[in-house]
C-alpha cells in the first residue's frame, strides 16, 4: 500500500484477515488491537468483531485503534 500511496495512486480497497476466524475483511470496516510490547513497531492484529479486539489488547497490554490510526502508526501514506 505504502507503494502504491507514494505514487500518488488511490488506493480503491484494502483486506486483511480476522485474527481468530481468518475470515477476509474490508480493511477500513475492521477493529484493530495494538500491542505496547515494542512502541516504536507495535503489532497491528485485526479483528471482525470489536469485542475480540479488545481482548487481545487487553492480554497484549496494548489499545484498541481505528483504521485510520492504524495507517498512521503503520507509517501509510505519510
């Protein structure tokens, strides 16, 4: 994506994959946990349901984040 973004290009649609079914997800339509482990390089895990996010944030010690957060933190498009 970062590519992409860099030459000026849309980006039209985005996937990522649930975390505990697998299930192929709208990127911007998913929840995001962000682990604290490593502030400089958190893990971004999605999630289709927003109570499994904050589960594995929570046993991660991370947050939860929004699609547009987890760009930012991923460095996408910036």
């Amino acid at each position: 994506m970062k590519k992409v973004l860099s030459e000026g290009k849309k980006v039209g649609v985005a996937f990522v994959f649930d975390k505990t079914t697998g299930i192929k997800l709208f990127a911007d339509k998913a929840f995001y946990a962000l682990s604290a482990k490593n502030p400089k390089q958190p893990e971004i895990v999605p999630f289709l349901l927003k109570k499994d996010a904050e589960a594995w944030a929570a046993k991660l010690g991370g947050r939860l984040a929004s699609y547009t957060e987890v760009l930012a933190v991923a460095k996408v498009g910036g």
